[in-house]
C-alpha cells in the first residue's frame, strides 16, 4: 500500500455549489484527502459527486468555501471521464501523446513514456490501433494510460468503469490497484457501488442529495494488496454491508 501522510494533499472547506437553475448542488462539504489515499466518494445519483470531482480538478468554481493544494499540484493532475472521451481518427499511441502534445513534447521525446505506460494497462501491441478497433474495457485503457502519461501526483476518476461487463469491470479495479500500489499516486474515485468502493478503497465517503453533503468517512480495514478471492470473504461482505446500511440511510 502506498505510504499517507496525515498532511492533507487536498482539503475542500465549506464548499457549497449552486447552478444557475437555483440547483444547490452540493452545501457545507468538508473533506481532507492525504496524501496516498485511495478515497472513493459513494453515493446516488444526483448528490454531488460529479460536481465536487470537477470542483477538486479545477474544472468548474464553488459558490462558497475553499479548495486548498490543487493550486500547487498545477500540471500534476489528471482527470479520467466516465466515458473514454477519445480522438476517434487518432491511434492509440496518438491519443495517449495528447496530453505531452499541448504542453510541447514532441513524438520522440515521448516516446519512451508512452511505450511505458501503454505496457503498464496492458495495451502493448495496440499502438496502432483506432478506438473504433477496439473493446468498451479497452478504449478505458487508453483513457487511464492518457491520465497517467502525465505522471500525475492527484488521479480523478469519475465512474470510469459504471458502463463496462461485471468481468472487464472487476479486471480494471484489480488492474488500477496494482498501478496504485506501484505509482504511489493520491487516487478520488466517483462510484455508484458498494462493492466498487469497498475493494479499492482506503476510504470511502458517503454522500447524501438535496443538497448533497457528506454523511460518513469511513477507513476501509481491508489489507493490500488485494486479489479477486477478496470478494467472496467474510471481513469483505461484512464491511459491504455496513457500507450499504450507510448509503441506504443517506438516500432516506
């Protein structure tokens, strides 16, 4: 497991959100994430999550309240969508330059780090390849190896994995925990399940809607590193469902 320390990497202080609709999307959210977490923020739809992610990345403003360390992280966040979000007329390798391509490293210069990060999701050998050529789990790679080209020290990722098979699923989580564990990154995943959250995570918040806020942050005492066999264990099904007790209780 990478190492945390008790200084947060990010803090979100106070945080309200309100669209132009009158929405109040998300009001008096208080949330520290250290360094080396991998926190999952669980809840329905329509609490919030998305839109405290966006707020973490930098990507839309709060109403009121604090953001603290993204500022400072700068270039060193990285942002995977719930859909891959990928240049459909460019190759893999192309899509995976992206990020290095807007801030001016050239092909070749890059080309090692890409050639790295394409092995470490498994996508060696689909260099050339276009998305269309490519699987639902697959074209996720790609979008995760364009997120960790950059070698991010913050990773968000907001549903990555809700529209893929329950097989592919269950591969990617094992996949990115063992790219954590490995890459030492601070990990804010968005999820809507409580198997989801419980197998990656060192924390999980429990959000409530109307307005969304955050109802629990609970540790996750489950050791790393961990296998599929985790899922069918009795500490696992317990802490899933203390977990659902949570959310079913915040959707009340």
């Amino acid at each position: 497991m990478p190492p945390a320390d008790a200084t947060a990497l990010v803090s979100v202080e106070g945080v309200r959100k309100v669209f132009r609709s009158g929405t109040v999307a998300l009001d008096g959210v208080d949330l520290a994430v250290g360094r080396g977490d991998f926190l999952s923020i669980l809840g329905p739809s329509g609490c919030g999550k998305s839109t405290l992610l966006r707020l973490i990345a930098g990507l839309a403003e709060p109403t009121a309240g604090t953001i603290r360390g993204t500022d400072a992280l700068r270039r060193r966040v990285s942002f995977v969508f719930q859909e891959p979000t990928l240049m459909p007329w460019a190759t893999v390798w192309d899509n995976v330059h992206l990020p290095l391509r807007l801030v001016g490293e050239g092909r070749e210069a890059a080309s090692p780090r890409i050639a790295t990060t394409l092995d470490a999701v498994g996508l060696a050998g689909f260099e050339r390849a276009y998305p269309r050529e490519l699987s639902g789990g697959m074209r996720m790679r790609v979008s995760i190896a364009r997120a960790l080209v950059t070698d991010p020290e913050l990773l968000l990722l907001d549903e990555p994995f809700a529209a893929l098979d329950e097989i592919t699923r269950f591969r990617l989580n094992e996949d990115l925990l063992r790219l954590w564990e490995a890459r030492h990154w601070t990990v804010i995943f968005v999820t809507h399940s409580v198997f989801e959250s419980a197998f990656l995570s060192s924390r999980v918040v429990v959000m409530a809607p109307r307005p969304g806020r955050v109802v629990a942050d609970l540790p996750v005492d489950l050791p790393y590193p961990r296998e599929g066999a985790l899922r069918t264990s009795v500490p696992y099904a317990t802490f899933c469902r203390g977990l659902s007790e949570r959310l079913a209780g915040a959707m009340a």
